[in-house]
C-alpha cells in the first residue's frame, strides 16, 4: 500500500464518514425497534389480535428485504451519500404517516414503506466505511457502526413506553420519525463518496456488473448463516416484550427495561469485539462461532426464565451474544467481495440475513399461541442460531492483509480512492 494511502487512511475525516454512517444507521434500527414496544398499544387501537401484530413487522422486514437486494446495487452505482441519505428521509416521512393511520391494512402498508426505504442505509454505510477503512481496521469501524442496531433497541425501549404512556404510540412515531429526516438532511450536506470506490477497473463509473457475485459460493454461505442468526436476534426484538407480558405477567415497562439492557451491552461490546478480531489479524470466522453458540444456550436460558429478576440476569449476556456476531460478519463481507462491489454484495447478503426477520415474526406467533409456552416459544428462536454454525463453519475465510483476489482488489481501489482524495 502506498504512503499516501497510508496518510489517508489515518485522514480524520474517516471519522466524520463513520459518525454519519452510524447515526443514519441508528435511526433507521429506532424506527424499526419502536414497533416492540408499541405493539401491543398499537394491536388495541387498532383492534389486531396478539397473533396478527406480527404481520405489521413481517411488512417492514418484506420492504426492508427488498430494499437490500436492490439498495446495495444503487450504492454501488449512485454512491453512498446520495442513497444513505434519500432513503432515511422517505423513511422518516413514512415513520410519520404510520402515526396517523386509523386503519390495520394502511398500516401494514407504511410499516412495508418504512422498511423499503429503511434498507437502503445499511449497504451505503458499509461501502462508505469500507472505502474510508482499510482492511485491518475495519473490525474496530464495523463494530462502531453495527452498535446502531442495539443502540436502536435501547432508545426505543427506553422511550417508547414512557412516550405512549403520556401521549399514546402515535406519538414515538411522530417524534422519531421527525429525527430521521434531520439526520438525512445532515448527511446530505456533510458526507461524500471517496469517488473511485464506485468506479470500474477503467476509472469509469457506471452499472456495476455482479456476475462475480452470482459465484461467490463463500458469500452466499456468509448469507445463510446470517439468515439464522438474524432468526434469533430480531424475532427477539420483536417478539420480547410481548412475550414478557403475556407468557410471564411482567409490565410493559418492565418488559422495555429488560430488552433495553439486552440492548446496552451489545452496544459497549461491538466495538470490542471487532477490536479483538483486528488484533488477531482480521480472522473471524472462528470467532463468529464461538459468539452463536453462546447465542443458543442464552436464549435456551432465558426462555427457562418466569420472573422479572431472571430476565434482568440473563438480559446482558444475550444481548452481548445476540449482537457481536454481526460486525465479525460485515466485516468479512468486502474481504469476500472485494470493494468495487461492496455496496451489493452487503446488500445481497444482508438480504439474506433479513429473510429470517422477515419470516419469525408470525411464526413465533404462531408457536406461541399455539403451544402458549414461553420456553416453546424460545427454543424456535435458538434452532435459528445452530442453523447458522453449520453454514459458517462451511465459508473460506481469506486473510484481511489482503493476499486474496478479493481484498487485492479492495485495497487497489482504496488506493485509487486515496489519490482521488489527495488531488
């Protein structure tokens, strides 16, 4: 690698691009959490059963799916400032619109609205990290940026029930909604793609072909594998509180306090977790592993759990176990794809990871309401996780010095990116 890619690497604007990335990111898990707490607020205003609450998440995950598979070939295209940024502000304007539906059926349709736009800014914040951060720091910046998501948790569930107790569920709509537009407009004016990173081996910008991708075997393993852990994580987020009220007796707020821990810890152990991997030399695939097995046996832990101080011991643990992977798993992504297609291929593969969201929701309702066990209801969650092991264990890792095809190309682009820059 060159010394000016070398300076670059180390150019603070880095951290503007990874702050950015990971406040649009964090929005955009608010809007997605807000529905756990909500839900049950939401089910009896608007007259929907407890199983049927599940179709209102399976709509956002069915937008939010398809927003992956073709949000991440736009970045790749558009670049990641102009995508990251449009999309959060269409969300947000949908988070408000859902606040002011009086009717089931046009809800499911904005929470789909909300999910399709909402999907776009995860593929653009991994292209603009993985074009601002070269390969051996990108454990420690991908485990920054993936804090989003249970930092999403813990927002929602430590003001969502509070905000509906004194003003109603529409209200966190309103509110959240109105923050994810003012973080698109902040975005908009402050970011800006690296330039070659969206450009072909020619210099020219233009559609990026993703033949290579289509014979990726390892990539589409990667995507497998997060399609279990994904089972587990968010059939959590959206299932818990409901579960804790029904199965178990617990309030509401005391249901938003547990996953709220849940929540925290992952946000403080993310980074860590991909600081480890980085001083390891960026292998992470073992790791990973380690990381879902600990998922299933907490899981299995907390779904043995009928009190509120069982929960409350279990909750920091799963929520360390029930988040970590998924840096590891970013962070593998440009190493598998290479940088010029980094955008589709976090896409594609969080595309596949979102199915399992999109799927658990109504199963794990109707697993509930059918055995009414709590433990049942838990165990369905774990099997994804274990699912997850035998496709990981199946992945090829390549060394994050950059000695694969892949990563070679990575780092040529960065330093092209790096003279774009200095320029």
């Amino acid at each position: 690698m060159s010394h000016t890619t070398t300076d670059t690497a180390r150019s603070p604007y880095r951290w503007v691009v990874l702050a950015l990335c990971w406040a649009a990111f964090t929005m955009t898990a608010v809007d997605r959490s807000t529905w756990g707490p909500a839900s049950v607020s939401v089910g009896e205003n608007l007259g929907v059963s407890l199983a049927g609450l599940g179709v209102f998440a399976t709509g956002y995950y069915i937008g939010y799916v398809i927003s992956n598979a073709f949000g991440g070939f736009l970045t790749d295209w558009l670049g990641g400032r102009m995508i990251l940024s449009c999309s959060l502000f269409i969300a947000g304007g949908f988070m408000i619109l859902f606040g002011e539906t009086e009717s089931a059926t046009v809800g499911i349709a904005f929470q789909a609205g909300i999910g399709i736009f909402a999907g776009c800014d995860y593929a653009a914040g991994v292209k603009l990290i993985s074009q601002w951060f070269v390969p051996k720091d990108r454990g420690l910046a991908m485990g920054v940026f993936m804090t989003a998501t249970s930092l999403g948790t813990v927002i929602a569930n430590a003001i969502v029930p509070s905000l509906i107790a004194s003003s109603g569920w529409r209200t966190s709509y309103h509110v959240f909604g109105i923050a994810s537009m003012v973080v698109a407009v902040l975005c908009f004016v402050l970011l800006r793609n690296s330039g070659d990173g969206n450009r072909d081996a020619g210099g020219e910008r233009g559609l990026p072909s993703l033949r290579p991708l289509l014979h990726n075997r390892d990539l589409l393993l990667l995507g497998l594998a997060g399609f279990g852990a994904m089972w587990g994580t968010y059939g959590f987020i959206t299932w818990s509180n409901a579960l804790m009220v029904k199965g178990s007796g617990i309030s509401p707020i005391e249901a938003g306090g547990v996953t709220a821990i849940f929540g925290f810890t992952a946000v403080l152990a993310k980074p860590v977790i991909g600081i480890v991997s980085d001083f390891f030399g960026g292998r992470r695939k073992a790791l990973t592993i380690v990381v879902l097995a600990a998922f299933v046996c907490t899981l299995l832990i907390f779904g043995s759990g009928s009190s509120l101080t069982a929960f409350l011991w279990t909750a920091p643990f799963l929520g360390i176990a029930a988040y970590v992977y998924s840096p590891l798993m970013v962070a593998m992504i440009p190493q598998l794809s290479g940088l010029r297609l980094a955008g589709s291929a976090a896409g594609a593969t969080n595309a596949f990871w979102q199915l399992g969201s999109t799927v658990v929701p109504v199963v794990l309702g109707a697993v509930f309401q059918a055995s009414d066990s709590f433990f049942v209801a838990f165990a369905t969650l774990a099997a994804g996780p274990l699912v997850a092991i035998l496709f990981l264990l199946g992945v090829r890792e390549s060394k994050a010095s950059g000695t694969g095809p892949a990563e070679a190309d990575a780092e040529g682009t960065e330093d092209n990116a790096t003279q774009q820059v200095s320029r």
